[in-house]
C-alpha cells in the first residue's frame, strides 16, 4: 500500500501541474485566440465560460459514480477526455467547434481536479490538508511556468496559442496512462467489499459551495483579465506575462506557507479574503504599473489558501462521500469561474476592467461573510 500511496500521490501531483499549465497558458492565450481568430473581445467570456461551465455539471454528476464505481478509472478518463479537448482546441477554427472543445477542457479539468483531491484526501487520512495544499502548490507551479514558456516559444520559435494545446493534449494522454497502470483497489470503501459507510451530506456544504463559488470567481477573473487589465487599463501590455507570473509565484509560496500553518485555517481564510478585496479595491482606485504588480503579487498570496482549505474540509468531513462532497463545491467553483468571466468579458466592452476589478474586490468581501456563517453553522452541529 506504501508504495502504490506514493505513486498515487505522484500522479495526483502531475495532474494538478498539467492543469495549472493549462490555465496559465490559457489566460496568457486568450487575447490571442481571439486575435487570430477573428472574434470579438466580448466572446473571451463565453469561451472562457464554455471551458468552466462544464465544473457546474460535471462534478456534481460524476462524484457520486466515482465514490460506487472507483475513482481511478474515472480520474483515467477525465484526463483523457482532458486530452481530447486540448486536441481540439489545437486544431479546430469555428467558434462553436471551439466551444465544444473547451468544455471536453473544462470537464477533464473539473473532474480531474475534484476526484484527484478525494484521492489524496482518502490514501493520506489525517494529513490529507498538508497533501491538498502540496497539490495546488503543483497546480500554481504549472501556471506560473507556462505564460513564461509560451512567451519564449513564441519570440525564439514562432509558436501559435495552439501550441499550448498540443503540449496539453499529449501531457493529457500520459497522465490517463498513468493513472491507468496504477494497480490495486481505489479506495478503503471498496477493500471493504463495497460495505455501505457513506455519511449523510448536510446542508452545511452549500457554505463551501458559496465559499468556492467566490474563490473561482476572483481566481478566473484576475487570472483571465490580468492580461487584458495590462494592455488596456495600464497601456503596457508588454507586463501581462509578467504579471501573471508573478501571480501564480507569490499563489505557490503562499501555498507553501499555508500547508505550514494548515491548523490555522480558519483564521487564514477570513484573513485571506480580506487581504484579496482590499489590493483589489486599491489596484481600482489607483492603477498603475507598479501597483499592478505589487497588487496582483498580493492577491495571489492573498488566494493562497482559500482552495485547498475548502476542498480539505469538505472530503474530511464526509470519508465515505468524499467524491460526492468534493464533486458539489467544486460546482460551485463552476458557477464562479463562468460569472466573473462573462462579467469582466461585458466590461471590457464598455466600462472597462478597472471597475470590474473593484467588484471583484466587493465580491472577496462578501466570502467574508460566507465564512462566518459557516464556521457559525459547524459551532452548532458540534
């Protein structure tokens, strides 16, 4: 068990910088995309949204299954319909075939990410938090390397948006592989002859639910407009790689911190909201290139812990429904990361992204406020 544990970990590990690889190449890209293509900037959020509105659906869908039926096969074909997407999206010109594509993105991502967590929360029980954390460290790794190396790729060898999927389409297939030639039993629930030890979800979970819901929505929104803040609001778009870069950077040692202090995570969530609304609010009110480094440096400290906290507390809580309970916030993830790119996608139309950043900024505000409810609501239960 101690060795397939590790393997197990390892590819969990490689998941999760593959679809950080694909995320920070995606924002980096997604201007280009619409360049090359012809589209309007106003279409970036519907096609953003078609890659993040499947995590609505397909989670909430396939955790239940996989918690019945095993969760490695259903993590082996999540990242090759992962793949499939990435290969689409690489070769396909029409905006519908497009869309297609990146929701084929959307549910390996969405799925691979959810289920992969319920692994790790399942082989390494009590330290599953410190193990969360390391998974999105991996996750924050792959998206800060690749906006540096598609900018490379570009300037020394002519390199197109579609490099990027082809470099995700190919990782895609060897992670399935991966995933595929792991042996032995997925869970503790199945060595138990498929005994019934699922609990009861309450409806306490919607909390995290809202709790992702408003991570996503910063995440997805800073993320896939940083570029687009740089060009427009900033008028040096030549800083957009930078910047994101150093976003992810400052996210991965945040995350590093944070699996540190993984006891304190209550107070660090609260703490990390906070923080995240207020350099937003400031970068709004007063944007400037170096403030849009320092601020969009700290907003990915600030988002540090949010994720890896809420998805620990859901699959903790709930051993025997970990793939349910991780699949029903991460739909709540969906919904955040579809709202603020349709929303910033409008702005960018009309009244520009620096009031889109300061809703933004209100918006971590209120995850504030969702905390406290749901810290309130577990005080009882307890």
């Amino acid at each position: 068990m101690g060795n397939r544990r590790w393997r197990l970990t390892a590819v969990c590990f490689f998941i999760l910088f593959l679809l950080g690889f694909e995320a920070g190449g995606f924002q980096i890209s997604l201007l280009k995309i619409i360049e090359a293509e012809g589209f309007s900037s106003g279409l970036s959020g519907v096609l953003v949204s078609g890659q993040y509105g499947a995590i609505i659906i397909m989670p909430l869908l396939v955790g239940g299954f996989a918690d019945r039926r095993g969760k490695r096969k259903v993590l082996a074909a999540s990242c090759l319909i992962f793949a499939l997407g990435a290969f689409g999206m690489s070769s396909l010109h029409a905006f519908g075939a497009l869309m297609l594509s990146a929701f084929a993105i959307g549910t390996g991502y969405s799925v691979s990410e959810s289920i992969g967590s319920a692994l790790l929360a399942e082989v390494h029980g009590e330290k599953s938090g410190k193990y969360m954390n390391l998974s999105q460290c991996f996750f924050s790794l792959g998206a800060m390397v690749s906006p540096q190396l598609l900018e490379y790729g570009s300037g020394s060898f002519g390199w197109s948006y579609q490099s990027l999927f082809r470099i995700c389409g190919a990782a895609g297939v060897a992670a399935g592989i991966s995933v595929i030639a792991l042996t032995g039993k997925d869970t503790v629930q199945e060595a138990a002859s498929n005994q019934e030890v699922s609990q009861p979800i309450g409806k306490e979970i919607l909390y995290l639910a809202a709790g992702l819901f408003v991570y996503a929505g910063l995440e997805g929104g800073i993320s896939y407009y940083l570029d687009g803040f740089a060009a427009r609001e900033l008028m040096r778009p030549e800083h957009g790689a930078n910047m994101l870069s150093l976003f992810w950077l400052f996210m991965l040692g945040g995350r590093i911190i944070c699996g540190m202090l993984y006891r304190f995570r209550r107070q660090l969530l609260k703490l990390s909201l906070l923080g995240t609304g207020l350099f937003l609010l400031l970068l709004s009110l007063f944007p400037s290139l170096p403030m849009g480094y320092v601020c969009f440096s700290m907003t990915g400290f600030c988002l540090a812990s949010i994720w890896p906290n809420l998805m620990s507390l859901a699959v903790e809580s709930y051993e025997g429904s970990s793939g349910r309970a991780a699949g029903i916030i991460s739909t709540g993830a969906g919904f955040g990361s579809v709202f603020s790119p349709l929303l910033l996608g409008m702005l960018m139309d009309g009244a520009g992204l620096r009031p889109g950043f300061g809703i933004l900024g209100l918006f971590a505000l209120l995850g504030v406020l969702i905390c406290r409810g749901y810290y309130k609501v577990m005080e009882k239960k307890e």
